[in-house]
C-alpha cells in the first residue's frame, strides 16, 4: 500500500532566522547572508526574505504568486508583533526598507526603498517617537524621493533639482543643513512632482507602499542596466532576485548616528587593517551613492569608540567565519550598532591573490581553495603594463586608488559620449562627480573611471572593481562640471572634453596627457627578472607564485605556445609553456620572402615552381634549427603552409591599374599581363573556404614535400648537434582521411630519404588540424592516418557558425550581445553547445579509433579561461595559446583539475 504524502506547498518567504548562507539560490546573497548573521547572533534588524521563486514567478506571468500576499501578511503581522508597532501607525510607526538581493551581488543595478511606513500622518509620529523634528522630516523626503523615481518612474534628477533650490534658497550647500521646516516644504515639493509626472498622488497606505516596492524590485531585475551588467559578469538573466523587507534603523538622528561600509581587509591591496567609510547623521545610500564625501572607518574610533570595538569583532568573526574578505554594511542608531549586510567582498587582482594566499597562512583556508579564489581573468589584469613612476608628467591631482590600472585616454563627461567615442576607435576616461548605475554603459566603454566625490565603497569603486576597470575616487581638488563638459584642475586649467588624461588606480593620481607605461612586475617575474622581497611589488609576485606553484602542481592540461619564431618560443618558455602546439609557417614567407612563395604559386613550368622550391628550402630548415633549438626537449607541432591564397598574390585591382596604366603609356607590360591573368586565373570569392591548407598542398607538387624535408633535415641537424628536436608535423583544413593519407604518405618517404642520407633515426609525427565540421564527424577515420588531432577553434567556430569573423564582429556582433543572443562572443570562449559538442564528438571518436591519439587546441580559446576548463573536461591533453596567455591557461588548467574532482568550494 502506497504511502499518502501531503501536497508540496511552495513557501515564498522565510524569515531572517530561518534561512542561512548556503540558500544564496533561493534567498539570493543578501537574504541569505542576512540570515547567516542572524543564526550567529549579530545584532540584525529583524525582517524577512521573499525568495527567487516569488519573482520568477511574477516575471514569468507578470502577477505575483496567489499565496505570496498571505505569506507576507503573516510575516509581517510576526515582524510588528516582535518590534511591537505596526507598519506606518500614526503614533509610533514600524518602518520597513525593501531591498533586492541576487544570488551574485550586482551593486546598485537593481532597486531598494528605505523609509516605507511614512506618511502624512505617522511622519509626526515618526518625529514625537524620535523626539527630532528634522529627522522625520528628512527620512519622510527621503521615501518619496526614492519611491517616486524607483517605483512611480519619476525622473530622480526633477528631485535633485528641487532639492538643489531648497539649499541654494538656505544658502547651504549640504543637505544635513536644511532644518525642519525646509524639509517639510521639500516634501511638498516632492509630492508635487509626483503628482505631476506620475499621475498620482503618492501613496498614503503603508502596505499599498510596500507591495508596490515589493513590485518594483522584482521589475529591477530586468532593467536595462541589470541586464548589461548580467551580460558583462556572464550571470545568467533566469535567475531572479529575492526580496528583503527588513525594520528600518536610523542613521540619520543626528551626530551620535551614522552608517558606514567595512572591509575585514583592503579590497585594492589586500592588505589587513581598517578599510571603510563612515558617514555620521547620514542613511545607507549616501555612503554608496558617494554624493557626500565620509571619513575614513578608523575615525570611528574617537567619533564612537563603543560602537568601532563591537564593529571590529563582528568583522573579525565574520571573517573567520566565511573564510574570506567580506563587505559589511552598518548602521549606528544613537549609539547602538547595527548590521544591515554582510558578503564576500568584491577586490581587485592584486587583492585576490594576496588575501588567498594570505589566508592559507593563518590557516583559513587550504591551497586547493586558494587556487579557486582567483581566476584567469585576474592574472591576465595583472600583467597590463603599469605607469613609469620617474616619468616627466604633469600630476594634476590625487584621488583614492580604487581599482588598480593604468589607464589613459579622453577625458568625457557622460556615459553617451563615452560609448558613441569608443565605438569610434577612441580610448576615453569617463569623468564625473560620482557615477550611479545609469552609468555603466559608459563605464564599460571606458579604459577608466574618474570621479570628484566618493570613496572605496562609493557606487565607482565597487563596479570598477568588479570588472576589473581602472578606478580614482573622490579626487576633491579636481572642480568636474558635467554640464559644460570640462574639468578644472588645481592652478586653474582646464581640461575640455576630448584632452587626453591618465589616471592610475594604484595611487590614486591623475595626470594631463599620456604617461608612458613600463612592464608589470608580474610580467617581469614570468620572465625571470624580478624575484620576491620586501616591496609591495615584490609581495604581490611572491603570492602569484605561490598561487601558480600549486595550480602547475594541480594541473592535468599541458600548456604549449603558438609561436613562429625563435624569439616568441623563447619568450614563450620563460612564460612556461612545455612545447610549441602551433608554428604556423605562412608567417615565415612574409616580407622578403613573399616574392619566392608567389613565383612559386605562380609558376607555369615544373623547373619554374623547382627552383622556386629550391630556393625556400634552406631558409625554411634554417627556421626550423632556430625553433628546435629554443624548445629542445619539448615538442614542436608545425602547421604546414596554409595561407588564403590571396595573401601570397598581388592585390588584382592595384595589378589592373598597373596593366591600365601601362597599356595608356604604351609601356612594356608583358610580366604584369601575364602575372593580371594568373591572379585572375587564381581569384576567388572567398578565400577563406578555397585553395588553401592539404588543398593548396595536394594542388602544387612540392610545396608540403619540401617542408616536410626541411623540417627533418633541420631535426636531423640538431640531433647530430646532441640536441633533443620534438617535431610535429601537422596538416591543416583536412576535410577527409583521404587527404591525409596522401599527403602522410609523401611525407614519409621524404623523411626516410632523409634519414637515409643523414644516418639520423628521426621519429617524426604526423597529425592533423580538426578545424571543419566535416573532420569532427568523421574523425574516427581520420585518426587511421594521424598520430595526433590540434583543434584548431578559430576556423571551426567560423566554419560551424557560418561566421567570417573579419566581417561580423565589426557588422552585427554588437548588436547580438546587446540583445543576449550571445552572452560572449563566440570567437573568445568556446561555444559549448556548438563547436565544444563537436570537439568532444571528435576527441571520443579519434580515441576510439586510435587510444593513443594526442589531443590538443591551438585555437585563441586555449588561452580563454573558460574554454580552458571545457577542454579538461573533454579530455584534451593540452591547450595551445599565445606565449602572455600563457600563465592564464596554466593557472585554469590547475583551477580545471580542482574543479573536476569536486573540490570547487564557491
């Protein structure tokens, strides 16, 4: 007999002491770090979470759930019971704020509402409780501000200006100056504005204002900039936001209150000490907005010692606790502290590596959460070349370093102007007072963010940081005037829109014109100059170390180069890579030798296209010794000639006008006739897909035979010299075995002649390039013929997208990912679902076929770091990139070997 089981019932709210940090999916980050903090016993306002699910369900059918008003009415009645008032009561009201919360932090790009409750009425309770007249008034001005732009859709700038008047008609210039009675005529101001532009008066039910922001915070979640954000941090857009309706707490009740941001450690350095800005007689969106200038946090400690003492052990617990740097958000209420957030703190590159290595000392954290604390993506910011310190610039002024960089260009003074310039081929610095989350187009088009007010924890700062984007804040000196568009620096110049300016993230100093850059010490340490010591410099090479010590140690994938020369093969192992995955030698025809390879091409007669080879082979056996010789003992996979024809041939319209020019002149023309009718001859519609790779090798007799010769011959050189040659010999644009094993077998029998002339045992391998669809689907039988399958992704994702890549990442690709079609361009991560499914087809089927087949990618993806990650699952055996990628792939392939074997602890 079947067991009866209750009906699953979907539970839309939970309260802060029933969730915890793990439940980030259903409570997005904030609910669920709220609850976390409760569960320890930290001092949070009481408050409730509505969940992911309550919002993909109103998104989804644009209502919200049936049982969701009941749930939080019960929810609420428990809240009012706990705090024994009720919402928005005339005589002494409960205030609520409602705040969004995703499961990732996307710092001010949704929506949140402070001060509902308040009304005409219980304002005067609000101030007879508070027993401050000008506090009610301005929290009460504060909701209908907020409420009126955030969910009515009012211009927030109509009330900026209306609350410009109030202090100019007052003669102040901060908003903590306006007294009482000014407010209260500002809130009149502001209901008259919404009025106006709304169409409706703005709500006196405290529970009609709460619903309605309730509303508007699931709405945020598919605003514009939510969705650019999402896009640039690749968060997936079906993930929804949650909810936080939490009691208010005041920091605005005069100078024994205040709110702040905490940081357990700097997030620009990583460096431990006290990190944060407090604000006194202020509430929590006037510290991020950056609007007023804070103080440092250590200033606490006089302004309010008891209050600084319980901060710091809150902030020492929770850092033990989650094991990481955490951003806190605070509030002091006449003295009592109280905590309205906590999560795991955004930081720059350099932070990362240092705090994850820091963190393995104090025995935080082991090394394989370490590796999984910093990405590709960070150490790839790392080796950016960084301002020469002795350089002779003018510095015109000095902010705080928010997110490190160099970073130079044209000074613009709004987001528009930022993106249309950059567009246009321009490298801009965006310059305003402070940014809000209307600015992120602007400041992802931007090489850099510069602002008059604001701090570490201001709206800039915390964006820039987490894109990695060069950022100074709160460059007082510097008089920034958006509406003219210019800058006016100390000393009285000028800086007009379109100037070139530097800024450095690293110091917070701003220069006129362009400041030359000098390596990064990073790369200085990848190249063997520079060791670890006693500087700030030397600390950071000293973590990446340790950091790229464990990911070598961790790692499955092997890294290669791609790399066509001596000096790149080098560079390349200096970098760390264990052989070269790809030399392409149409790169060794270029220049002085284009003519050799285009009489070649050309060529009518059999002795023609002999001497022609003649000529190339000892040049390209001198190519070979050189490349052997810089990567002894490691291997060398090279990639026969595969040019589009066209780019061995002269351009035939410049050639018609030379025959036209010639023939008016009656001057002799015979080569240029006769070199017209060949390109003709040869001309094709799209050279990309025509005579090139094993086809332009199958069509010239020679051409593949006499790099084959070269190649041995140069290894057979190397090895009499007691070197270690690798050799690879790889075959490109294979569509059918049968190509291969053409080309295989003329290539065999050069390399026994040569062994047979040299007395040298050569083991030379051959393989393949699996860069069309066709390859990848019948790479069973094309393994018959290769040793060895280097995916080459740049041509297969053209070929499998039906994409010619110089054309439509200039035509339509913006287009694409400003609509979500893609998430990245296919051309920089893999396209999993596409070319990744027939990477894995083939790899599977050439294993089957061949077990011992080696795998390999020398597409750009091999120095992706996501790409990375799907080539160790897939079972590749190594990624090939360009030598600076290099470090970044070997660090993903340790973070990949992590991963897989389930210890990914984030």
């Amino acid at each position: 007999m079947s067991e009866n089981k209750e009906p699953h019932v979907a539970k839309f709210v939970y309260d802060f002491t029933e969730g915890n940090k793990d439940l980030k999916d259903l409570l997005g980050g904030k609910g669920a770090n709220l609850a976390e903090m409760t569960n320890l016993g930290l001092p949070v306002p009481p408050g409730f979470t509505i969940t992911t699910d309550a919002c993909k369900v109103y998104l989804d059918s644009g209502e919200e759930p049936a049982a969701l008003r009941d749930e939080v009415s019960a929810h609420l009645d428990a809240l009012e019971q706990r705090m024994g008032k009720k919402l928005g009561q005339a005589d002494d009201p409960l205030l609520v704020s409602v705040r969004s919360g995703a499961k990732f932090s996307m710092p001010g790009m949704m929506d949140t509402v402070l001060n509902i409750g308040l009304s005409d009425k219980s304002v005067q309770g609000l101030a007879a409780q508070a027993g401050d007249d000008r506090f009610a008034w301005d929290s009460y001005r504060r909701l209908i501000q907020m409420f009126g732009k955030t969910v009515l859709g009012v211009d927030g700038d109509l009330f900026e200006e209306a609350l410009d008047k109030a202090k100019e008609a007052k003669k102040v210039t901060v908003d903590t100056d306006l007294e009482a009675a000014d407010l209260k005529k500002l809130v009149t101001a502001f209901k008259k504005i919404v009025k106006k532009e709304a169409g409706r008066d703005f709500p006196q039910d405290p529970r009609e204002q709460m619903d309605l922001a309730i509303h508007a915070v699931f709405d945020s979640w598919n605003t514009d900039r939510a969705k650019l954000y999402r896009r640039q941090e690749r968060i997936p857009g079906d993930l929804g936001t949650a909810v936080n309706v939490c009691s208010m707490v005041f920091g605005n009740l005069g100078p024994d209150s205040g709110t702040g941001v905490a940081f357990t450690r700097d997030p620009a350095s990583g460096h431990q000490g006290v990190y944060g800005d407090y604000l006194q007689n202020a509430q929590g969106e006037d510290v991020v907005a950056g609007i007023r200038n804070t103080v440092p946090l250590a200033e606490l400690e006089q302004i309010d010692k008891k209050s600084y003492d319980q901060l710091m052990q809150i902030m020492e617990t929770l850092e033990n606790h989650y094991k990481d740097l955490c951003d806190i958000e605070f509030t002091i209420e006449r003295g009592q502290l109280w905590m309205l957030q906590t999560r795991v703190g955004k930081r720059t590159a350099g932070a990362a590596f240092r705090i994850a290595t820091q963190l393995v000392d104090q025995g935080l954290i082991d090394e394989a959460e370490a590796l999984q604390r910093v990405t590709g993506a960070q150490l790839a910011q790392l080796m950016f070349p960084r301002f020469d310190e002795d350089a002779k610039v003018a510095q015109v002024g000095r902010g705080i370093a928010a997110s490190p960089g160099a970073a130079v260009g044209k000074a613009v003074f709004d987001s528009y102007t930022a993106v249309k310039w950059s567009r246009s081929g321009e490298k801009v610095i965006l310059v305003r007072r402070e940014t809000n989350p209307d600015d992120l187009d602007g400041m992802i088009a931007a090489e850099g963010i510069l602002t008059s007010r604001g701090g570490k924890t201001s709206h800039a700062a915390v964006v820039a940081r987490g894109m990695g984007k060069t950022c100074v804040c709160g460059a007082e000196e510097l008089e920034v005037d958006t509406k003219r568009r210019r800058m006016t620096v100390p000393g009285g110049h000028v800086v007009e829109e379109g100037d070139l300016i530097s800024i450095d993230g690293s110091s917070g100093k701003v220069y006129l014109g362009e400041v030359p850059v000098v390596p990064s010490p990073v790369v200085e340490y990848f190249e063997g100059r520079m060791h670890a010591g006693a500087n700030d410099a030397d600390e950071l090479v000293e973590a990446v170390h340790r950091i790229m010590a464990f990911a070598d140690r961790k790692r499955r994938l092997r890294v290669r180069a791609n790399a066509d020369n001596a000096e790149d093969a080098l560079r390349a192992r200096r970098f760390g890579a264990q052989g070269i995955g790809l030399c392409r030698t149409e790169h060794m025809f270029l220049g002085d030798r284009r003519e050799l390879v285009e009489r070649l091409i050309l060529a009518d007669t059999e002795a023609e296209r002999e001497e022609s080879l003649k000529a190339l082979l000892p040049l390209q056996k001198q190519d070979f010794v050189e490349l052997f010789s810089a990567m002894d003992g490691l291997p060398v996979t090279i990639r026969l000639l595969d040019p589009p024809l066209h780019e061995f041939l002269p351009d035939i319209t410049e050639l018609s006008v030379r025959v036209a020019l010639a023939e008016s002149r009656q001057e002799p023309h015979e080569n240029e006739l006769r070199l017209l009718q060949a390109v003709h001859r040869l001309h094709e519609q799209n050279p990309m897909l025509g005579l090139r790779g094993v086809r332009l090798g199958l069509v010239i007799p020679g051409l593949f035979t006499m790099q084959v010769r070269a190649i041995a011959e140069a290894a057979a050189e190397r090895k009499n010299a007691k070197g270690d040659p690798r050799a690879e010999i790889m075959i490109p644009l294979v569509g059918t075995v049968q190509e291969l094993e053409i080309v295989r077998e003329e290539a065999d029998q050069v390399v026994a002649e040569v062994e047979a002339a040299t007395g040298v045992e050569l083991k030379l391998s051959i393989g393949t390039m699996i860069e069309l669809p066709r390859a990848a689907l019948t790479a069973g039988q094309i393994a018959e013929a290769a040793e060895f399958f280097s995916f080459g992704t740049n041509d297969l994702t053209q070929t499998v997208w039906g994409f010619s890549r110089d054309d439509v990442e200039a035509s339509f690709f913006t287009a694409y990912l400003e609509k979500g079609i893609f998430g990245v361009s296919p051309f920089e991560t893999i396209d999993k679902d596409g070319v990744g499914s027939l990477v894995k087809l083939a790899a599977e089927a050439g294993r089957r076929t061949r077990p011992d087949l080696k795998l390999g990618v020398c597409g750009e993806h091999g120095g992706d770091p996501e790409s990375v990650h799907f080539f160790h699952e897939v079972g590749l055996d190594y990624v090939s990139c360009s030598p600076f990628r290099i470090p970044v792939a070997r660090l993903e392939a340790g973070r990949a070997a992590i991963t897989a074997n389930g210890s990914d602890h984030r």
